[in-house]
C-alpha cells in the first residue's frame, strides 16, 4: 500500500521516502516533501484492528503539516476520523479522497525535518549505490 502512495505522490511532484523516523518512538509509514516544502504524512492501515491498536498516531501530527490515512477499498472508512485526509491505495497507485485539515509547522521544526528528510534520502541513495562500505575499510 505503500508503494501506491508513494506513487501517486510523486504523480503531484511530492518526493516521498517510506519509514521515516520523525523523532525516537515514532516510525511513519510515507513522508512526503511537496513542491512548495510542504511537509505530508501518511499512516496505512490494512484492517480495522491495525487501526484500532495503533496507539502512536496522534504523535505524527506534529510532525506534518497534513496527516492521510491510506486504506484498500474494503476498509471500514467511517472509523477514521474526517478531519484527517484520506487515500485509497493499493501496491500499484492511490487517489486522494480527502485533503483533511492543514495546519503550519514551526519554521524552526520545518527547517529541521527539511534537511533530515535530505539527509535520509542522500543516506539511502548512497546505501544502494554503495551498500556495504565498512567492509572495505576493514582492518587488516
């Protein structure tokens, strides 16, 4: 589901990495870095109990400026809350169904998340092209 978010996102010239830690104790599912720095994140849920166990949500609202629920087709969609965006996705693409409620970061937490976004992205490049350097540099 992820992958169809992602996708799609890129489709509104949005750059997107997927498992993203914000801050230590939250792990998002998609963040995504718009064309004007707008800063989205969106939280998957497969079932109703995936949705209703999730208990670490609330703290990824401090962290965008839009927060989306991705769900499949068959998700019970009146359990989430309506002031929230909303994507149906699968693995090959998503729709944007609902925008949610748009709030402003702090210059300060924008300028942060900003450069760790281009940090882990510049980081996990680098892994693919180079995924294993300590090993070159071993001792002998």
């Amino acid at each position: 589901m992820a992958r169809g978010v992602c996708r799609h996102l890129r489709q509104h010239g949005f750059s997107v990495i997927e498992e993203f830690v914000p801050v230590r104790g939250l792990r998002v599912d998609v963040i995504a870095l718009g064309p004007r720095g707008e800063i989205w994140v969106v939280e998957c849920k497969s079932s109703r109990t995936d949705f209703l166990t999730d208990r670490k949500w609330p703290g990824y609202l401090d962290w965008c400026e839009r927060f989306f629920w991705a769900v499949g087709p068959d998700f019970p969609r009146a359990l989430l809350p309506q002031e929230h965006g909303l994507i149906l996705a699968d693995e090959h693409d998503g729709e944007i169904l609902r925008l949610g409620l748009a709030r402003k970061l702090a210059a300060a937490r924008r300028k942060s998340l900003t450069q760790k976004f281009a940090r882990v992205a510049a980081d996990r490049l680098q892994a693919l092209r180079d995924p294993a350097p300590e090993q070159r540099f071993s001792a002998v």
